[in-house]
C-alpha cells in the first residue's frame, strides 16, 4: 500500500519540494492550509489535482499548529506514516515584532503536533515517524564554526528560542515515549521559491527587476552577515532519508561553505553585469537587535548515516535564482510596457521602485521589520 505523508507547512518553500519528492517516491500527501483570506497554494498549484481526477495523491486539509484539537482529528482522518511538521513563523526579524507568537507557533505549535502524534500512536497501534524542522539559528552567538550536531546551542532570537523548545520536545518524545522522533538540524537554503523578504531572494529579485529598469534601489542592514546557503530541493531529500532510517536520530544538514551577505550581492549583481555597490542603500530597520553574525555547517553524520550530499553551489544556486527572477522581472517589464500596473510586493517598492508606494502600501506594519 502506498505511504501516507503528513506535512504541516506545505504552502512554504520547502513544504513545496518535499511534496514534489514525495509525491515522485508514490506516497499519498496530506497537507496542512491555513485559512486565509487569499490563496496561499501558488507554490504548490503545479502539483494539485481535482478531487474529482483519478488517482489523486495530493490532499488539503484546513488546519493551524495553535489549533490542538484539530490537529488531533487530523492524525486520525489521514493515519499518516510519517509526519513532517515545517510550519512556523519562520522570519528572524518578525520574531522579535511577534515573539510571544512566535513561540506559541514555533513551540508550543510543535508540542501540540507531538502530543497529536504519540496519542494517535498509541491509541491506533500504527507505527508512525516524525520530523521536525529545527534550525541553525539555534547556534546564535556560538561562533565556533563549523556548528555539528555536538555544538552548544546560544539561541540569539525569540524564533531561535522557540526552535530550542521545540528541538527539545521532540528529543523528550523519543526518549520518554519512545516516539522515532528527529531534528533536521538544517542551515539556511534557498531556492527561486524562497519567500520575498529573505536576503537571497530579496536581493535576486531587486537585482533583476533594476536590470530591466523596474526599480532603482535596494534596502538592506547587515552585509556582514555570514551564512551556509544550500538549495532547499537537496535538503528535503535529507529530511526524508532521517525517517528512513532503523534509529531515530538528530542530523545537522548544511553545504560546510559559507559566504557573507556581501558575496552573494556579488555574485547576484555579477550574474547580471551589475556593480551593486551603486543601487544598495543602509536602512537600520533591517538590523535585528541580535544578530547571528556566522552560520557554518559540519554535516558530516548525515554524510555518513544518510548517505546525503549537497549538489548545488552557492553560485549555481544564485544563478539559478537570478534566472528565475529575471523571468518573473520579464513578465513585469511587458505589463508595464503595455501600459498596465504591476502588483509588486510592499518590500520591493520600499526598496525604492517606481512608481513609488502607494498610501495604502506605506501603511502595512509588517512590511517596517523584514
Ligand atoms: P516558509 O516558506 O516560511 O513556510 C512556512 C510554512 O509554515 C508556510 O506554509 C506557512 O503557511 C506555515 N505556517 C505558518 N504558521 C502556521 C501555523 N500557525 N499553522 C500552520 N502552518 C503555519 O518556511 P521554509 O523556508 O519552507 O521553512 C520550513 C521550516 O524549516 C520552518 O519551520 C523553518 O523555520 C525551518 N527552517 C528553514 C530554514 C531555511 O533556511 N529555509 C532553515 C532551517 C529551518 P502560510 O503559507 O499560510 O504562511
Ligand atoms: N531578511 C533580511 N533582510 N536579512 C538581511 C537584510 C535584509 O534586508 N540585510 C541583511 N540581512 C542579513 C540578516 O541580518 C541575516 O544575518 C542574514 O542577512 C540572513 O537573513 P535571512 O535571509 O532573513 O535569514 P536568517 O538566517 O535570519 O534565517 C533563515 O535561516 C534560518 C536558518 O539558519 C530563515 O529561513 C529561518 O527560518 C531559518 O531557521
């Protein structure tokens, strides 16, 4: 019979890669949609099918990592064989507009889901494997690099914190109730589906709409900033090789190369034949009150165990992310052309585009913090 995934998140980045990995692996995927007032299904609209269509492996269901009991009669509709939980308010930055959101999201959320798990467990009697979507983040101030499964954690961030908690419970879940429970550990990674107010993406999708004369400028803090970014398509093949394993365990997953905020606007504007240091302006907004100055991975376990290794480069994977927002730039440039508006995200028009932010626009709170 084919396998059941559930995966909290689906709607995300890498909710998104890992359904596509799974769906190609013949599992049957339930995900989780949070209600809203607009669709937020665009990065997995590739892959849905009708109800109505045969064969259908792809299943939506309404539901909220803050809404316990629904994500207890979830358990039972779907009777997964693996649960993947990635929901979380996973920006940095907001973390500190949102803390005590944050936490009730990122901690509280996840041990509402392991509660949900191990109940489902034991009063059906079926096996089922957990993944939980923990961070680099959680190393912080620990600077001493490359960060392994065995560095301490110095979490700098109220969403670091939150992933503590959670890393945590979920270590308690194997250990006290014997739940195959694991923590990917997992450096930043990136993709042209990454959201807008990231700094990869925000600085491929600045770069190529001011190549084609969309906007002149970009807002960004800390340069300095040092990460390991990777392509979030090789690490969800990661996320599901720790559930395929005979022991539950906690793996870090990283490149082991890290460059610095600097570097990728190099390589993005270099891409394009670009000099970014003549469109990039400060704006302290941007800075965090901590800041995590240095992420490096040493994924050496996973290597070993899992048999997992990176195959994009952070210059193939820049490249692949100017490409795809260059196209996307593409497509504004005609509307524009032909004399229609374009609907831009408040970032980038914050960042300095033209035409210049509406009232409306310049009103939204969220767009002050990322
Ligand atoms: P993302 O693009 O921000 O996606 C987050 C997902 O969580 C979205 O589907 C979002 O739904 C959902 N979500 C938010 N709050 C929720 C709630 N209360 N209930 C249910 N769903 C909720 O994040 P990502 O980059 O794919 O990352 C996936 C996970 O890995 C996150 O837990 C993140 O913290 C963690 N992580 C990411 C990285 C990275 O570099 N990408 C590194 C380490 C760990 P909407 O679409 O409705 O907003
Ligand atoms: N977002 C953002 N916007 N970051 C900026 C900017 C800016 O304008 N300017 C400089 N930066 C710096 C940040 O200060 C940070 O040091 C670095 O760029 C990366 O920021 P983000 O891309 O927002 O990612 P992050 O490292 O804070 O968090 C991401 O990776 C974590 C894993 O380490 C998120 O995906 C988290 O969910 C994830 O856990």
């Amino acid at each position: 019979m084919a396998r059941r995934a559930l995966i909290t998140g689906i709607t995300g980045q890498d909710g998104s890669y890992l359904t596509e990995l799974l769906l190609g692996k013949g599992y049957h995927v339930h995900g989780v949609v949070r209600r809203s007032s607009v669709f937020t299904t665009e990065r997995i609209d590739h892959l849905y099918q009708d109800r109505h269509e045969t064969d259908v492996r792809l299943h939506l269901h309404y539901g909220d990592l803050l809404d316990a009991t629904g994500l207890h009669r979830l358990m039972t509709e779907t009777q997964p064989d693996e649960v993947y939980n990635l929901a979380a308010q996973s920006h940095v930055r907001t973390s500190f507009d949102q803390p005590v959101y944050t936490a009730e999201v990122v901690a509280v959320g996840t041990l509402k889901l392991l509660e949900a798990v191990r109940d489902y467990r034991d009063l059906s009697g079926r096996a089922v494997r957990f993944y939980q979507a923990s961070s680099s983040e959680m190393y912080g101030s620990n600077s001493q690099a490359p960060q392994s499964e065995r560095t301490p954690f110095h979490p700098r961030s109220p969403y670091a914190c939150a992933k503590v908690h959670a890393y945590w419970q979920t270590i308690n879940h194997r250990e006290a109730y014997g739940l195959f429970a694991c923590n990917g550990i997992l450096f930043n990674h990136e993709s042209p589906r990454r959201g807008e107010t990231f700094v990869t993406r925000k600085i491929t999708r600045a770069a190529t709409r001011i190549k084609l004369g969309l906007q002149n400028a970009l807002y960004l803090g800390n340069l300095d900033a040092k990460r390991d970014w990777g392509f979030a398509g090789d690490y969800v093949e990661a996320m599901w090789l720790m559930l395929q394993q005979d022991e539950p365990d906690d793996f870090v997953v990283a490149t082991g190369q890290c460059h610095s905020v600097r570097e990728f606007l190099d390589e993005a504007f270099g891409c394009l034949d670009l000099d970014w240091r003549r469109y990039v302006r400060f704006d302290a907004r941007y800075l965090r009150p901590t800041e995590v100055n240095l992420l490096q991975g040493d994924a050496a376990k996973a290597r070993e165990r899992l048999a997992w290794r990176p195959t994009v480069t952070m210059a193939e994977l820049c490249r692949m992310m100017v490409d795809a927002d260059l196209r996307l730039a593409q497509r504004e440039r005609a509307l524009v052309d032909a004399g229609h508006p374009i609907d831009v995200p408040y970032e980038t028009l914050e960042s300095g585009s033209i035409p210049p932010p509406s009232p409306k626009a310049a009103s939204q709170p969220v767009a002050a913090s990322k």
